[in-house]
C-alpha cells in the first residue's frame, strides 16, 4: 500500500515536471523558476483578476513574478469573454494595447 502511494507522488511529480518542460524551454528569457498550478491562481498576484462567474479555473503557468498565463474553461462565447475583460480591466485602470 505504501509503495502505490510512494508511486502515485512519484508520478504526480513526474507529470509536474513533465509539463513544466513542455511548456517552458531553456533560454526563455520569461522564465524563471517556473510553477504549475493546478486548479489556482498564484497567491501573489499583483492584482485582483475577474473570472467570469461560470468558469473553472484548470490552473496558471507561472514562468516568473511577472509573467502568468491562466487557464480557465467557460461556457461563455468567446466575444463575451473578451467583452468582460475589455469592461472589468478597463474599470480597474488598465488600457488595451
């Protein structure tokens, strides 16, 4: 029983790194000390980010302090998706390049 749960870690662990590398790649000057959060959001975001209501946040990639990619299914369609970030960052000061 102890070696399945030592094999289950091993694996959790495995799969961690393994995506870890086939997301990230040596030399990517966004990376440092990559993190893979599955099912959250970093603690230390530097601000509050809206979800959609619906949504199910699958987790976030973060390569560095400052750079995070979050991942999150919504039933939403794609135009108020992008509607609802265009009113919630444009309130919260945020400009659109």
């Amino acid at each position: 029983m102890e070696e399945n749960a030592a094999r289950s870690g091993d694996n959790e662990a495995l799969l961690q790194e393994l995506v870890l590398r086939l997301l990230t790649y040596p030399g990517d000057p966004r990376t440092q000390n990559p993190r893979l959060l599955v099912g959250q959001l970093p603690e230390a975001l530097p601000f509050d980010l809206p979800l959609p209501a619906d949504c199910r946040l699958l987790g976030s990639l973060q390569r560095s302090a400052s750079h995070i990619e979050v991942i999150f299914d919504s039933s939403l369609p794609e135009q108020e998706v992008i509607a609802f970030y265009q009113e919630r960052m444009t309130a919260a000061g945020w400009q659109e390049e």
